[in-house]
C-alpha cells in the first residue's frame, strides 16, 4: 500500500539535496567549530555562511542567529531567556493559540511570580489588536505571538503588531516554526526583536532550530557551558544539521506554495461540499498554505484518524501533541468551539510532494469514513 | 507521551462493528457518556422470557468515541447476545477490555464504558416492570474532562 502522508505540519521528510549535503560533515568534514585546526575552521566558515543565509532570508539586518535543538527550545529561550536577564520587568503578553511550549514556559513563569496576559482570540484565530495596545504596560517586557498557529493555520498580522510593540517600546518575539520559508518574513519591515524557526518542517533535519535576535538583547542562557553561540546556547555545534538546516531554506519555492494553495483551496469547496457534517476551521484569507483544519459533528476525530491510518493516509487530529492527552484542544477552545464538539477536529497539512491524485483519493476516503462514523453514532439527527 | 497502541481484536472491531444500529420499542435502553470527552455510547435490549429467566434476545448500540469506544461496544454485544440478564449484569468493563486482548491505558478511564452502559439499559428494562429497581456503581469516568485541567 502506498503511503499518502498529509502531515508535513508535524513534520517534513528531509529531502534528498538536503540529505547530500549533509552526508559530508558526518563523514569527513566532521570538526569541531571550536577546534583551531582546518577542519575546525572549515566547519566553522560553513557555519557562518547558514547564519548569513538565514539573516537573508529573514531580512535581519541588526541580529544574530543563535543555533538550538528547535522551536522549543528556542521559545524557552526567547521567554525564560529574556525574563531572566531583565529582571526589573515582570510582565509578558502571549496569545491563547501559542504552541504548547510557549503557553506552558508563561505557566511556568507565572509560578515564578510573573504576570502573564493570553490574549483572546476570533472565532478565525486573530488576536485583537487593540486588545494587544491596551494589555502593554510600563512593567511589560516581551510580546510573543506566533506567526502562524500549527493547527488551524490563522497567519497574524506580524507588521502592525511589530508596530505596536515598537511604539510602546516592548520587545516582540514571534514563533514563526510553521511559517518560515513559506510566508513572507521581513525582521526590518515587522520589527521583531527574536524571531523562532526550524529545519525539520522546511524538508530539513529534526533536532535544529534557531533564534534570531536583534543585537543588544540581553538573554540568560538555559545551557552554560563553552560559551558558544554568543554565550547564550552552549553546546558543541551540530554541524551536520546546521547544514541541512541552510539547505532546507530553498527546498520551498514560490510554484510550491501557488500549487499548495492550490490544492488547500480546492480540497476545501470539496470537503465542505460533499460532507454536510464538516466545518472549516480557521480563517479563510490569511491562513496558511499547507494547512487545512475541520471540523465533524456526531464523530470523533481519532476514529477518523486511526481508519484513515488503516487505509495508508497520516493526518492529524489538533495538533500531534494533544492527541495522546486527554486534554481538550486549547485553540479549538480558543475559537469558542464548544467541548463536546471539540474531539470532531482533523488537521491536514500538504508539502511540496502532494499531488491532486492523493488529495482526491484522500477525500474520497474521507467521505466514507465520516458517513460509517456517523452512521454508528447516537448523536446523529 | 504514551501511545496509542490498539490490539488486533479492538482494530477488527472497530473496522466491522458487530450488532450496530437500533432497535425499534428496545425493551431496555442504556444511555450514558460525555460528549465533551469524546465517547457516548447507547445500548438497545430486546429481551425474551423462556423458563422464568429474561434472556437478551437482540442487542444493538450506537456510539460516539474513538476505536477504544467502538470496539468495546461491539464486543459486548457479542459476549452478552443469548445471555441471561442475571449473567449479563455481572460483565464488567474490565471483562470486555481483556477480551480485545486489552486497551491502551489511557483508554481504560473513559471510553471503556460498555458494561456501564449494558447494566444502565438492563436497569431501564427492570424499571419498566414495575417495583424491580436495582443498583449498580459506574466504572467508567464521566466528568473528567469537564473540569480544567492545570497545566504544568
């Protein structure tokens, strides 16, 4: 059976131009970038050229990429990090729909005797603007949004909230680990201050993320040791996946993303369509390109999951996190999606190798397996 | 992080659910379950009398949930079909899990409901026939994921 895989949200293969280029500093250019030798040197230019490719492709003209493990640990250090080394402020602002490492670092800190706001959200996912203006105060430090939410795909508007933040002098954070590559991030033009991405949803490896900071922040380091990465991220360099990681930056094109659109749009009008039980998810302009998110009434969605997974096609149910927790889905509860209709929720994201052939047999598959599950249950008017 | 494993009885189960669906002027119906956690289950009885013992005749069920749902309703419908309600009665939901070679431990709390919801429909049918009440303590969890959980 051939595999569909709809779930490049949770992750992406590496693919092969990136695999190639990686194979080398495991086998032979394999020194350490402290080391003062040639290879040790040879692997530290090359470092350096990804972080110049990164801030390229970021528009960073003042910052420092900072390497991690990933997008957790690079909001760990973005929040605790920065809190840490300021301590006269006690006030961070986050949305409702931040990724679990986020929402549980500001639960974390909140135990810790700071303050935290959630901002709200829309039933679409957007934070209030104006709720944002008025939630900053003179006690506040950071602000930290997510550029787009991982389950429903809501893109915020990075450029009037970097405005606001400017404006009230507050530093702005952004966790851009679904976005980046895929939608257009501008450092200058947005006015971030730290900004979150990854490898391993751009077809890049697992294990290496970044943190891009504007110079002059001050950041306590989760890791001490060596003092590398400016002092802030000790820890020998992965060098291998820093590699990987600059090849990933243009695995994505702008024809993949026209097609993933595409392809999202479509299988949009047809799900909605041809299963009266379904709802969107999520807004409908600025959402982004891979994600699709719905809604079943009567059903659950791990039964959709698992039957699907039985058949040969992997999505999602919320985000990947959730589905083995009994927690309900706290941005379903953001949107003000009601608890008992909250476990009927399926995510789908599309990569680069999707084609219109798989989307097809996946809803058809869909079809079936919505209309036996509701068949079954007893909630069905 | 658990995951989730299911046996190859509970998956069979789930995929070709035996004794699915309704049944007209049931003699017994059970109804229990949290939509907000994700598994409802309803119970059908029709019940016969042969040599002074009520006999399950027909049983039938309708249910909400995730394969841990699914398969346990189908399973006990399949264990108590042509049972005496006194035998019936004593299944409990840990009988019905061993018997699809067990369920992830994370779904033994809430979607392992089935014996609750038999003994909810066979406390319906004793209720009809007037001055038979009887008493039974649920196993299952139904309140769980109304309150909010703290987040670590």
């Amino acid at each position: 059976m051939k595999q569909i895989y709809l779930d490049y949200a949770a992750t992406t293969p590496v693919v092969k131009e990136v695999y190639d280029e990686m194979k080398d500093y495991f086998l032979k250019n394999y020194g350490n970038t402290s080391s003062l030798h040639i290879l040790g040197q040879n692997a530290d230019e090359k470092v350096e050229k990804v972080r110049e490719k990164i801030k390229q492709k970021l528009n960073a003209k003042d910052h420092k990429v900072i390497f991690t493990s990933g997008g957790t640990e690079s909001n760990n250090l973005a929040i605790k990090g920065l809190v840490y080394a300021n301590k006269e402020k006690k006030h961070i602002i986050i949305s409702k729909i931040e990724h679990d490492c986020i929402l549980k670092t500001a639960k974390f800190l909140e135990k810790q005797g700071y303050e935290v706001t959630y901002l709200n959200v829309d039933k679409e996912g957007f934070i209030d603007l104006k709720q944002l203006e008025k939630s900053i105060k003179k006690e506040t430090i950071l602000v930290s949004i997510m550029h787009a939410n991982n389950e429903i795909g809501t893109l915020q508007n990075l450029k009037e909230i970097g405005k606001i933040c400017k404006e009230k002098k507050v530093l702005f954070h952004t966790d851009a680990c679904q976005s980046f590559t895929k939608e257009k991030i501008d450092l200058e033009e947005f006015n971030i201050d730290l900004i979150t991405i990854n490898a391993h949803k751009i077809y890049g490896p697992k294990g290496i993320g970044a943190l891009v900071i504007k110079n002059g922040i001050k950041l306590t380091p989760l890791l001490h040791g060596g003092g590398h990465e400016y002092g802030f991220r000790s820890g020998t360099l992965n060098v291998p996946a820093i590699i990987g990681f600059g090849k990933a930056i243009d695995v994505i094109s702008k024809e993949d993303i026209k097609k993933m659109i595409d392809l999202r749009n479509y299988m949009i009008k047809e799900i909605l369509k041809k299963i009266p039980t379904s709802k969107l998810n999520g807004p409908t302009e600025n959402r982004l390109c891979n994600n699709l998110n719905f809604l079943f009434n009567y059903i659950e969605g791990e039964s959709i999951l698992l039957q699907l997974d039985m058949e040969g096609i992997c999505i999602s149910t919320g985000s990947a996190c959730s589905s083995n927790t009994l927690e309900t889905n706290h941005v379903a509860n953001a949107i003000g999606i009601p608890k008992d209709k909250a476990n009927g929720i399926i995510r789908i994201s599309l990569g680069i190798e999707t084609t219109k052939e798989e989307t097809d047999i996946f809803i058809e598959k869909l079809i079936k397996i919505v209309k036996r599950l509701t068949d079954m249950s007893p909630l069905t008017k | 992080m658990q995951n989730i494993k299911y046996s190859k009885k509970v998956k069979e189960h789930f995929l070709h659910p035996h004794n699915m669906g309704k049944i007209k002027n049931a003699d017994g119906i059970g109804k229990l379950g949290n939509p907000a956690c994700g598994d409802v289950m309803y119970i059908y009885l029709k019940i016969i009398k042969k040599n002074e013992k009520e006999i399950i005749k027909d049983i039938k069920f309708q249910t909400m949930g995730c394969a841990a749902a699914i398969s346990t309703s189908s399973m006990i419908t399949d264990i108590v079909k042509g049972k005496t309600l006194e035998e019936a009665f004593k299944i409990t939901n840990k009988d019905v899990a061993k018997e699809l070679d067990g369920l992830p431990p994370i779904k033994m709390h809430c979607s392992n409901l089935a014996a609750d919801v038999l003994k909810e429909a066979i406390k319906d049918y004793y209720n009809k026939q007037k001055n038979r009440k009887i008493k039974y303590e649920k196993t299952a969890c139904y309140k769980c994921c109304d309150s909010k959980k703290e987040m670590d």
